[in-house]
C-alpha cells in the first residue's frame, strides 16, 4: 500500500509535537517533511526520518497533505507556497485578523483545505446540534458562550466560540450580533446578541459552555478537551478524505456529513 506523505507545518509546536507522536498509529500515513520558521533552533535537526527545514518549497514539494496548526502570519505564507500545486492543506490556526481572514479566503480560492478551529469530532458534532436548536428556539432564548483555557493561550474569544457562535447564526432566522462581556457600569444585555465570555488559567486545554436562556428553563451545552489527541487524531482522520475533495474549503462538519 502506497502511504500518503503528509507533512507537519510547525513540527515543534505542542500540536506538531503531538501529531508526530500518534501518526505511526495510521499504517496509511507517512510523515515525508517538517517545516519551521526561519532562524528556529530546530532547523537541520533529525526527527522520524526527516531533518526539519525551513525551505517552504521544498517541504511543500515532497507533500501529498500539510497539517498546519501555526500562527496566522505562517499559515498565509504557507497558502502562498500552496498556490497552483496539488497539494491539500488542513489548518487549525486560529486568531486572525479581519484583514488576515480576507487573505486566508482570498487564497483558498485554488487550494483544497479543510480548515476547522477545532479538529474534535465532539465539536463538530455539537456545532450541527447547537444549529438545530438555534433554529427552533433560539429567537426566543438569550445566548451566551463562555470559553476556558490555559494561561499560555493568546487569542480571545477563541477561535472555537466564534466557530460555536457562527454555527448558532446560521440556525437563526435574524443573526445575532456578537458582544465580548467586559466591564460595563451601565449596559443591560441586549436582545439580538449572543455573548462572548473569556477565562484563562492554569493548564485548562479547553472548555466551552453554550446557555440558552429561555423564559422558566435553561438548556446548556458543555465540551470539555481532556487530552490533545482528540485535536491531532481529527487532523489525522481527515487526511485521506481531504485528498478526495476537489480545490475549495472545507471543515470538519462537512467531512462528518
């Protein structure tokens, strides 16, 4: 059996770490290259059988799929390298800017990517459910996402509670328009918003709890991500589908649809 060559954009980040570590448990893959930025410390050192390179060309060349999980500014690099070559890309970064966001779209438009804020099937699957509930009870509900992670985490909200957030606007039939709770003297919850609260701490990989607040009841949806390798075996799962996919944007959903 032909493996397909998968290579690890940020090998030596937790996530790229942790791919590493769990891809020998898929007989379909093969690590074939690892990609850092200039100037890393890593760069010439041997890991799996590859010498981590800082050569975007050439690592994009001896790929069949990329697993990014990096920074914004890396991974718009990366889609740079990507244009016009045969080669698929799944993305889990997370933080960019509006302006970012538009490159990233604008870039894709050539590129086969599955691109998901959060690589666990429990996420995924709760996106689909929190879109069902949004569209039957949600214009009669105040919505609020609360969201926990470790104390080394940069971007808030995270990346996941705007995904969460999105889905629920699309079961909405008017969106609802998202507020970041921060301190206020003077200002009541509006009624066609849904909220978004920021926790960091501690070693926390992630928590994020959805609130409908309804007249009498509350319904409330909690994921919490026990161990990184729900995010890594999700990004590994996805491998073979996604070089079965044509050039567009895909996520997770889609592949569990």
């Amino acid at each position: 059996m032909k493996k397909i060559k998968v290579g690890i954009f940020g090998p030596e980040g937790i996530m790229g770490k942790d791919i590493i570590s769990r891809i020998k448990d898929y007989d379909n893959l093969n690590i074939s290259a690892l990609c850092e930025r200039k100037n890393h410390a890593s760069i010439g050192k041997k890991v799996c059988d590859c010498i981590i390179t800082d050569n975007i060309k050439k690592f994009v060349e001896s790929s069949d799929v990329i697993i990014d999980f990096s920074i914004p500014e890396a991974t718009l690099k990366l889609l740079r390298a990507l244009q016009n070559k045969k080669v698929c890309l799944i993305t889990g970064t997370t933080g960019y800017s509006t302006k970012d966001e538009r490159s990233f779209l604008e870039l894709s438009k050539k590129t086969t990517i599955l691109r998901s804020f959060n690589m666990s099937i429990g996420i995924n699957l709760l996106k689909s459910i929190l879109k069902s509930c949004s569209q039957k009870i949600g214009k009669n509900a105040d919505i609020e996402i609360v969201e926990i992670h470790h104390n080394k985490k940069k971007d808030s909200p995270s990346g996941t509670a705007l995904s969460l957030a999105e889905s629920i606007n699309e079961g909405l039939e008017q969106k609802g328009k998202l507020y970041y709770r921060e301190k206020s003297p003077d200002r009541k919850r509006k009624k066609n918003e849904i909220g978004l609260s920021s926790i960091r701490g501690g070693e926390i990989i992630g928590t994020h709890t959805i609130f409908f607040f309804m007249d009498g009841e509350k319904l409330e949806f909690t994921h919490t991500a026990l161990d990184r390798k729900i995010f890594s075996c999700g990004a590994l799962d996805s491998v073979e589908w996604i070089l079965s996919k044509k050039p567009g944007l895909y996520s997770l959903v889609d592949m569990l649809s």
